[in-house]
C-alpha cells in the first residue's frame, strides 16, 4: 500500500499528515499529489466528495510556494463561505510545520477591511469565494498578479451558481504563466469548456466512474401523488426513528416552507437556504452538526457546505434539474466508509428522470412504498420499546420510588408495560390509524374513492388554456415545455396539463385560480434578452389553431446553446435549460434557485 512517505513531501508536511492521522493517501492524493510536485502542468481532477482533493492540491501547493517570500503565490477558488473557511482551516493544519506560510480567506458576509488588512500582513495563499474576490480586486485590497498556482476547487459547483463571468474576471487578473488546477465532483459541458479555455493541455486524473455516486449509498424511490410530497415526507421520518437527514427541496420557498411544517409537526427540524442571514446558517449548522436538528432542509446550494459525515439519509422532496446534482444531493450521505440511504419522492410523471439517474449513476433505484399508518405504528413500538430496554437508569429518581411505587400499586407488570409505551405510541396511533395509503396508482377508481381530485387528472371544467410563444422550434417538447412552465411558475408539474406544442407556439391549461399568477408571472417576463408571451387562448377547446396569428413578436433567437435549446445530451432532464450564468439572470423566474 502506498504510503504519504513515497509522494515526495517535505518532512514539514509529512510531520503535519501524521498529526492529522492520515494512514495512507486517498486514490486521488495517491495521483495528483506526485504529478504536481513533479511537473509544472495544469491539472483537472475529477473525484467524488469526501474523496481527500483538499489534501490533493493543498500539500503540492504548500510544498511548492516560497515561504519566505510575502507575495500571493497560490489562489485557491471555492464556491462558499463555508468551504471557503474549510479549506483554509485544512490548509492551516497541514502547513503546521512551514515556517511563515500564511493561508488567508475571503468569502463575503464578513468585514472586508479585516480581510484586507490580513492579507496585506503578507498571504502565499489566498482562499477566495469568487464574489468576494472580485470585490478585492476591484478594490485594489489584494494583488494576485504573480500567482503561479490557481485552484478551482468543486469547479462544477461554482459554474452551478453562476460563478463563470466572475471566474473570467479574476483570471483576467492572473499571470498567463501559472498552473491551474482544477478539481470537480462530475464533469459538465461548462466545466470543459473552462478547461478548454484557460487551461493549457491539462493532464487528467479521474478517481472511480466519472460521475459515479457512492456505491455505499442505496437509492430508493417512493412514487406518490403531487399533493402528497409532504405527508409521504413525514411518514418516512416516522419510519426511520433515528433519522439523521438532509432534505432537499428545489426553491428556496419550498425550503423554508417544508421546515416551517415540519417544526411546526414536532419534528426536530432546520431550514438552510439562501434567503437566511449568515448568523442563522451558522445556528442551524451548529445545531445540525450537535443533531439537536435531525432534519435539515436545505436548498442545494447552501447545503453545499454541509461537512457531516454521518447523515443517514438523503431525502429528495424533490428532484433536481440536473443528473448532477443528484450525485451531489445523494453524497452527502454513505461518507467516510458508512452506508446512507437516498430516497426520492416521485409522482407518476417524474418516472422516467429515475431512469436516467439510473442510466447515469450505474446503479438501480429500490421502488419502495410510503409505509403505512399502520408498519409506521409498528415501527415505533418496537423503537420505544428498544428505547425503554437501553435508557440508563437515573439514580434521583430512587428518592421518588415509594411515592411513585404508591400511585401505580396494583398494576401488574404487563399492565405497566402496556400504560408506558401508551404514554408514546397513542400519538402516533391517533395520527396514523386513519389515514390512508400516500402510494398512488394508476387505478384511478382508488383516486375517486378519497373524494379528491388527483391533480394527474385533466379536469373539463374550471381551467383555462393558454397560449404562448414558444413551440418545437425552440426545442421544447410537452414534456419540457411542461418543465419549464412548472419551474417559471413555482408549481407542481400537475397543475399545468393539457400541455401542446406547435412549430413556434404551444398551448397549456391551468386551474383558473392559478390564471393571475401565469399572466403576472409572463408579464415582460424575458430569457436571455427574448420575450416569452402568455396569453389567454381564445381557443378554450384547445386543437391549437382557431384563429391565432402564428408569428408573434419571437424576439432576439440565440443561436447555439441559447436559452431554449432542447438539451440533446442525457446531461440535463430537459430542454430549456440555462447555461452557466444563466441562474442569475432572470430575476423574474420564482422557479429558479
Ligand atoms: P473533498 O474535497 O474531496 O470533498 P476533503 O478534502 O474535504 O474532501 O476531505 C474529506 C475529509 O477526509 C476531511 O475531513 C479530511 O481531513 C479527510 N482526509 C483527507 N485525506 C485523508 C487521508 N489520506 N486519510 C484520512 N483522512 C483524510
Ligand atoms: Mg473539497
């Protein structure tokens, strides 16, 4: 087996691994580790997270820099704050032993003259969001003019956010005589093209199947109705008493609203998102991390910085745009040699992107039913009783005995153990023993019998078709138009039905009290600089033509991969799809993270 010793570290740092305890190098450490002290090249790197890529360029780096020169020698990007501080935290542990190394952060939501004034103490290595990096330099506070080192570390992540112009801009800043090393969890189309871009034929390391999630991870899907996300979502926490999990919604509205529910049911819950002050991250992380919150719900971005390795599930409230996220979504669990579980909770429509995780992770889904009310009961028993059989006794309680021996005198011991696991079980009892099965079917008699409407049904009365100015020429089919309507409109893929594409227009109904928010929503509603017009259709029938003029004001169509490209690649579940800036261009889109 390999060992750190034959890698060609320093002693200062072979000093500081085995403080740290490293035994022996990670697959990707075992390859990049050599190749970068050796050679002067650029590198893209691709291995799954929790793979050890800190150490993997944050050794080479230290071991290359000129310690006893104050210039910023090495730049290391991060997509978050969180992993931002990370980084630096590692670094500063493996550089122990190096005298005069100082690795310095910068990450928004702190004191940007406090940054500044630690960098100009003197930093070889600065840690940077991207953000907060360009500020700097704007601000003339940092000089990364003669780097030789550039670390874009979780590249597919800061693309993710729309980190790319940034990215440009800062390298902008940079020598053309540097090494760029980049490392990524999965390989995107937009990853490529940054390597194509500014990076001079980069030597390549790929640590298991590119793209792979963990094997020690089991993926399980749980086919429910539309409206019954967050029924099916308590239940599998009822399921699994000792569950320890992250929950991933797609908005940041969505997030917010599942944990509010979800504390507000009892359950000890967090929400982590965008949308909170740094200080309220950091008390939800905090108490996640001490598992005072045992459900976490998290948009994927924030959840980014998530550093716990002993989560037991992943749970998909809903699923992803992208495959890639997926893996990301799913990795958080089954880390540091465990096992994890990620679950996805699914309606009939969402079947076939289970496929195409499938496809692209090399591993089957378990199709798995909500249990029922009543294993759910059961389920619970048996925990309380375990629960009972393993608590510690607590000795203050001896004082109280005879008193307590007074009130339960007469009541024989299977009497006892009938009334103590009552005083728990009666409130799921009470909750579950009603209630019916959340697993939906394609028997649409069982639907009527609830006396609900299930939303896959197509009402005749009570919508409204509309129409809009996109079709096939945009590369939209009914199944992405659909996706895109959902997404735009921040709803549940069965409220729009009836969805049909023409050439250069389609047609789609909703329920009619949703009729404001589309024509509020598609109000000078623009993608990438084109009009996206909703009207009502006078053609309520909807065969798609009576009387509507074809052209309508089509707008400015990007060639290429532009905004309405039907993605032919399995890379993304639909068309429509923006590229690597284009999350942070429409602000009129609630859909969008
Ligand atoms: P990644 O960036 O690939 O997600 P990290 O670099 O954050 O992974 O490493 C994940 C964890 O594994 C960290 O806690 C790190 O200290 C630890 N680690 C890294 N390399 C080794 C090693 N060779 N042996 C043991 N633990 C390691
Ligand atoms: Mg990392």
């Amino acid at each position: 087996m390999t060992k750190f010793e034959t890698l060609g570290l320093d002693k200062p740092l072979l000093d500081a691994i085995a403080d740290l305890g490293f035994e022996t190098p990670s697959e990707v450490q075992e390859k990049s580790i050599p190749l970068l002290l050796q050679e002067d090249t650029d590198l893209v790197a691709l291995a799954q997270t929790g793979t050890g890529k800190t150490a993997a360029f944050g050794f080479p780096m230290i071991q290359k820099i000129q310690a006893d020169s104050r210039t910023t020698q090495g730049l290391i990007l991060s997509p978050t704050r969180e992993l931002c501080l990370q980084i630096t935290n590692e670094l500063k542990l493996y550089s122990k032993y190096v005298k005069g190394l100082n690795t310095v952060a910068i990450y928004g939501g702190a004191s940007i003259t406090d940054q500044a004034r630690q960098i100009k103490r003197g930093a070889q290595i600065v840690v940077a969001t991207p953000g907060r990096m360009k500020d700097m330099i704007g601000r003339g506070m940092v000089d990364i003019s003669k780097i030789d080192y550039c670390v874009l570390d979780e590249a597919d992540e800061m693309l993710n956010m729309g980190f790319f112009e940034d990215i440009k801009d800062i390298l902008s800043n940079t020598p053309k005589e540097k090494f760029t090393w980049l490392f990524s969890a999965t390989m995107p189309k937009e990853v490529s093209t940054i390597a194509k871009k500014f990076m001079h034929k980069p030597q390549e390391i790929t640590v298991g199947t590119k793209n792979a999630g963990a094997s020690t991870v089991q993926h399980e899907y749980y086919q429910v109705g539309g409206r019954d996300r967050y029924p099916a979502l308590k239940r599998l926490a009822d399921a699994n008493p000792g569950i320890f999990s992250v929950i991933f919604c797609r908005t940041k509205r969505d997030t917010q609203k599942v944990a509010e529910k979800l504390i507000e049911d009892g359950y000890n819950a967090g929400a982590l998102h965008g949308d909170l002050s740094q200080n309220q991250r950091d008390l939800v992380m905090n108490a996640f991390r001490k598992k005072q919150v045992q459900m976490l719900v998290a948009t994927d971005v924030a959840a980014r910085g998530i550093d716990v390795d002993d989560i037991t599930h992943v749970i998909n409230y809903q699923l992803p745009d992208e495959i890639e996220t997926y893996t990301h979504r799913s990795g958080r669990t089954g880390r540091a040699g465990k096992s994890g579980i990620s679950m996805v909770i699914v309606t009939r429509s969402e079947i076939r992107k289970i496929k195409a995780i499938e496809k692209k992770i090399q591993q089957d889904f378990l199709s798995k039913k909500i249990p029922t009310g009543i294993e759910i009961c059961e389920i619970q028993l048996y925990h309380l009783a375990n629960k009972i059989k393993d608590t510690e006794i607590n000795t203050e309680i001896d004082n109280y005995l005879p008193a307590i021996n007074d009130v339960l005198d007469g009541i024989d011991r299977e009497e006892l153990i009938k009334k103590i696991v009552s005083v728990e079980f009666t409130r799921f009892y009470n909750y579950y023993s009603k209630t019916r099965d959340l697993n939906s079917s394609d028997n649409s008699r069982e639907r009527g019998e609830r006396g609900e409407r299930s939303k896959d049904d197509i009402p005749s009365s009570g919508s409204v078709r509309y129409f809009i100015n996109v079709g096939e020429r945009d590369g939209y089919d009914w199944m992405s138009l659909k996706d895109f309507l959902r997404d735009t409109l921040n709803l549940e893929k069965e409220d729009v039905f009836n969805v049909d594409t023409k050439d250069s227009f389609s047609f789609f109904n909703t329920d009619a009290q949703l009729t404001e928010l589309v024509l509020q929503t598609f109000t000078d509603f623009k993608v990438d600089g084109r009009f996206v017009n909703v009207e009502v259709s006078k053609n309520p029938g909807g065969s798609g033509r009576g009387g509507r003029k074809r052209d309508r004001k089509r707008g400015h169509r990007k060639g290429g991969d532009g905004g309405y490209r039907k993605g032919g690649d399995n890379k993304s579940f639909r068309g429509g799809k923006k590229g690597g800036s284009g999350r942070r261009g429409g602000k009129k889109r609630p859909g969008f993270y």
